[in-house]
C-alpha cells in the first residue's frame, strides 16, 4: 500500500525521542521506585476556581461546537492580554487552539513548505523538527553554547542563513536549557529577520516562568510586528498541561490567511475549556509564582549537589523548570548516560539528543518533584558518574 511522504519525514520524529521516559513509566507500573525527572508537568494542580469554571460552564451547557477563532471572552481576554504589551492588538490577531503544540503546527503549515528552511537554536524543544518536517520544509540548527548560557546570538542567526530561509523558530524562555533572551539580544535578531524577511514564530509558554530576567519578545516591537507570531498556552503558566488550551497571536492579514487552515484542522475547542481559559488570562492567579519559587530552589539544589563532582556540570537556569547537566566528563553521551541512570539507579532524565546535536552531552533534569526527592535524584546521578567513570578508564 502507499503512504504520504509526511508518514515517511515523522518516522523517527514522534514517540521515540521519549524513550526513556516511556520505559521509566513501564517500569514504575510494574512497581519500580522510579524518580521521574523526564517530562515537564507541573506538580501543582491548576487553581480550583480554574477547575470550578470549567465544571460550571460544562453543567451549563458549554459543550456545544465552538468556531475556529476561538470562543468570544478567550478572544477576548488574549486580545487584552497581548494589547497591553503593544497597542493596537484586536480580535483578528487572535487564534484559539489545544494547546502550544497545535498552534505551532498550524502557525508552521501557513508559512513553510518543501523546499523552504527554518531556523532553530540547538538545542531545541524535542517536537520542533517534526512540526517542521511536516510541512515538508528543513530544519536549521544554530548552535547555543553553554559558554554563552545557551543564548542564541544575531550573528549565529546570519551566519545559518541560506536562500531557502523563511522563518527562525525562537524560543525564549528556553526549552530545554531556561535560557532567557535580553531586548537587546531580541532587537539584534530582529534586526537580522527584518533585513532577511524572515517570519519570526516566537514560542513563549515559560513567558510566567522567569526568576531574575526580565521577558522580552519580537512581539512588543512596533517594527517586528508584521513579521512575528507568538504562540502559547496556560499549560505551564497555570499548570494546566492537560486541558490542552493555547492559542497564536499574530499579524492580522496572517490570522485571516490561517483561521480557514484552523477550521480545517479542528474547527473550534471545547467552550468549558474556553471559559476556564478565559479566567486565567484574564485573572490574577499565584499558580506561576509559587512554580517560580519552586524551580529557582529546585534548581540551586541540583547545582550545590553536583557542586562536588568534577564529572557532571549543571548549567543553572534563568526560567522555566528544567536544568541541563553536561556529562561529558563521565565518558558516556547524554543517551548512554540516561539508560544506565534508569537501569542502575532508577533515575529517569531525558537524555540530551532528543533535543538536537548540540545537546548530545546534556541530560535535562525536570524539576517537577519535591525537594528531597531531587536531592536524592542528585545524589544517585553522582554515583553513578563515578562508577562509569571509573569503567571508562578500566577499558582505557
């Protein structure tokens, strides 16, 4: 039988990339004591009034067929939302969609196809190069380094650039390493999408997720206006991650080209989602805070616990709730690392190349478990970096 190219381009985009994590959760239902540290779950529950409006407009009937814009307060509520940080914003500059994930693959669909490149910090959220792939475009990676704290730079960015160019994916703050970008270093890169007319999809989900930096974005400048779009979602924000609820902010003539696209692929969430969504944006909720706090601590933790082996480097983070470690010093890639550390120690981490080869020699920690449940984590982790440190040198 015969299959579309796109089955043959996401054969080894999808699942695979979790493997670790998918075998970290087969082994704890067969009653493994598996510290999960793969994935990036709030381990709060979203705020119960949250809940409590989508259990209301549910029992009020708000289960009906919604429109492909997106329900009238969500729209609303991101219309203001997105105004205050730049004038002028309305309704039209508003698509509704299940979440970032969606929204990136509807956003990715208008504006690339075969033939086309888009630009891409290395390493990178594990599903950008699929969304890529689908649309038949190319993936190219400019490489962040640790010794710049994983910031992508403008000159990196002009320097990737090639004739089939069309949009830099961006990401700030940043998935996997919590890299937070200055408005000076967003201006820079602007400035280069602007002279190469470049689209600049901007994913801002950790936007509430910061500890010191301050958040910029291409978005609140007048002269990227025309050229960015901003995807997001209260998953993080909320710790909502399963509500499935983001949406696009973006030029108008852009959200006017993609809503048929939108209709196309889904036509509409669901309302009870909607006006909880609604709710969120809109309200003054504590949720982000305490996940603040909660991941700055979290994040010094592993720091101080890895602060005694010379064979594992922790990159402290500026957002979000990931931190990065390098394990180059051990002998083992990212991969081999993160298998022995579940099979030897139960200790589930996503290994480094499912975010791109810059990341090859990382392992990214998620910091979504209590306090002493890290601290142990850590204090595995190292053991095991002594012991295959010292196989290393045996079969040297």
């Amino acid at each position: 039988m015969r299959y579309a190219s796109i089955t043959e381009r996401l054969t080894h985009l999808g699942s695979g990339k979790w493997a670790v994590h998918i075998e970290a959760r087969r082994m704890a239902a067969a009653g493994a004591p598996v510290i999960e540290l793969t994935i990036g779950e709030p381990d709060i529950a979203p705020d119960r009034a949250l809940l409590d409006e989508a259990a209301r407009a549910m029992y009020a009937g708000r289960t009906r067929y919604s429109n492909g814009r997106g329900e009238p307060a969500v729209v609303k509520a991101l219309t203001e939302k997105y105004a205050r940080r730049r004038p002028g914003v309305t309704e039209r500059n508003i698509l509704c969609f299940p979440g970032t994930q969606t929204a990136l693959f509807a956003v990715m669909l208008g504006l690339v196809e075969s033939g086309d490149g888009v630009l891409v910090g290395d390493p990178l959220y594990a599903t950008y190069e699929g969304v890529i792939a689908a649309t038949g475009a190319h993936m190219i990676p400019v490489p962040l380094r640790g010794e710049n704290g994983f910031h992508l730079k403008a000159e990196d960015v002009e320097k990737a650039i090639t004739p089939a160019t069309r949009v830099l994916l961006l990401n700030t703050p940043h998935n996997p390493t919590g890299a937070v970008l200055s408005a000076d270093e967003i201006a820079a890169i602007g400035e280069v999408c602007r002279r190469h007319d470049l689209w600049i999809v901007s994913d801002e989900v950790y936007e509430q997720l910061i500890f010191d930096a301050s958040f910029a974005s291409p978005f609140d400048s007048p002269d990227l206006a025309e050229r960015t779009i901003v995807v997001s979602s209260i998953s993080k924000s909320h710790a909502a991650p399963g509500f499935r609820s983001g949406w696009a902010a973006g030029p108008q003539e852009f959200c006017d080209r993609l809503l048929p696209v939108s209709e196309t692929m889904l036509f509409g969430g669901q309302p009870f989602i909607s006006d909880m969504t609604a709710m969120a944006v809109s309200g003054n909720f504590d949720t982000a805070a305490v996940m603040r706090e909660s991941y700055r601590r979290r994040s010094q933790i592993v720091c101080r616990a890895l602060e005694g082996t010379s064979m594992l480097r922790a990159f402290a983070p500026e957002a979000g709730m990931f931190i990065v470690i390098d394990v180059t010093a051990t002998g083992y890639s990212g991969e081999e690392f993160a298998w022995a550390l579940l099979k030897e120690e139960n200790v589930a981490v996503m290994p480094g190349n499912a975010f791109g080869e810059q990341a090859e020699s990382l392992v990214r920690v998620s910091l979504t478990v209590p306090d002493e449940k890290l601290e142990e984590a850590m204090g595995r982790m190292a053991d095991l970096a002594s012991r295959l440190t010292q196989r290393v040198e045996k079969r040297a």
